[in-house]
C-alpha cells in the first residue's frame, strides 16, 4: 500500500526523473546507482547460547543487552548486480561523505554516476565540503548527477528493497553485539551478493505511474515526456508497459 500525501508539480518531476532514469539500457560508463541508510539496533547475549546437538535443537536465552545503535549505508546498482555495504556508527554527515567518496573511487572509469537518494538532509553537497573541503568536496559531489525521489516517494529508491534483503538475509533474528561484528556480517553479506550477481528487476515505470495517478492529479490524456504511443493503439499509452492488455478503454 502507497501513502501519497499530496502530488504537486515537483513530486511528479521528480518521479519522472527518478523513472526515466530507470527506464534507460544499461551503460557501464553511466551506472544508476541508488543508495538509502537504515539503522541498526546491537544486541548482546547475556548467556551464551547453546548449539544444536542430534536430538536437541539451538537454544537462545530470552533475555538479552542493549549494545547502542549503528547504521548501514546500503547501495545497490540494479541492473549490474553489484552491491555496496557500508557500517557506520552512525548516520551523520561525515559518514555520507565518506560513502560517496567510496562510491566516487568504485566507478572512477564513469562519465557520471546517476545516484538516486531521498530527501534526508545530509544528502547534500555540504556534506563532503564540510568533511573533504570546497575543492575535493565538489570535486566528488560533481562525479554524481543527482535524483532525489518525490518527498512522500521514497519508495521510489530500489535501495530500499536492497536494505529489506540486507535485513532479511543478513540481519535477521541475530544478535550483533558491536559495531566490529556488524561490520564483519555485512562484509560476507555484500560478497556473496555481488558473487551471486543479484540483480533488481524494477517493474514500476513511467507508464505504470500515469495509470496509477493521473486520477489524483487531473491529467491530461497522454503520456509523460518522452513515451511514444503503443504501435496499434488508436490513442496514447495510457496502461502500464507490463500490462498483459492494454487498459486504455477502460479510461472514459
């Protein structure tokens, strides 16, 4: 279920941008590259739990530590299956600089990195002057074109399904004392995600966006900029492009 506030010029722009991107054949020299945070709650045993044995299974003591909080930086580029992990103490400006200083180096053969953020407020060019200084932060910031998702969008950002398979395969019901165990999990995690080549197949495009909220906007027949009508279609497109049948009668 979506939670769409309000649509507004900006909001559609931004979607538009955020798709169009995703829409485009995959480029080497231009990756799409999408990153999002989430932190982390540690946890630490306060018995040692005991392994399995043949006839008696695992067991785990109820009771356990509040070790603090961390963050993971989780950043994803979908259609070549690579995946970039990174824990953090914590979610400051300083150590989104430091992420996007490290995905700069990843791609440094890339005309441009398109990088698909929401709207957090240290996702922003001051961040890595105020951590590298005007001249390299801008330097970095400048190797980036940047999308920011629509404000009550951020579901847009595939990095948030790459942190629902990072806490899902990796977190999970484990208790990770520290910020060095995390660290150690998210390492192995992120190799056998990139040996694996896991790639996201995003299904939701500009299309797929008009049908579902042209009503909530008032639009005009037609469709967004740059999507040519369905070859036999007596009007433009208006359903989404993995519809098995095409929707447009069924829009009055």
């Amino acid at each position: 279920m979506w939670c769409v506030a309000e649509l507004n010029d900006e909001d559609i722009t931004r979607m538009e941008d955020v798709l169009e991107t995703y829409e485009k054949p995959y480029d080497p020299a231009e990756p799409v590259v999408c990153l999002d945070e989430k932190p982390v709650t540690l946890h630490a045993d306060v018995r040692p739990a005991s392994a399995a044995k043949p006839g008696r299974e695992a067991r785990r003591d109820n009771e356990y530590e509040r070790r603090g909080t961390a963050n993971v930086f989780c950043a994803v580029e979908p259609k070549a299956g690579r995946h970039f992990t990174f824990a953090t103490p914590n979610r400051s400006a300083f150590e989104f600089a430091r992420v996007a200083c490290e995905l700069a180096m990843q791609y440094r053969e890339a005309k441009t990195i398109h990088l698909v953020i929401d709207n957090l407020n240290i996702h922003r060019r001051k961040s890595l002057i105020d951590a590298f200084g005007i001249q390299v932060g801008t330097e970095i910031w400048e190797r980036f074109t940047i999308y920011y998702t629509p404000k009550h969008g951020s579901w847009l950002n595939q990095a948030e399904i790459e942190i629902g398979l990072f806490a899902r395969q990796c977190l999970g019901n484990r208790r990770i004392p520290d910020l060095k165990g995390l660290r150690r999990e998210s390492r192995a995690w992120n190799r056998r995600m990139n040996h694996d080549q896991i790639k996201i197949n995003w299904q939701f495009d500009r299309r797929a966006a008009l049908y579902r909220f042209a009503p909530l906007v008032g639009a005009p027949y037609g469709m967004p900029r740059g999507i040519p009508a369905r070859p036999g279609c007596g009007s433009p497109a208006r359903c989404p492009q993995t519809s098995r049948q095409c929707r447009s009668r069924m829009t009055p």
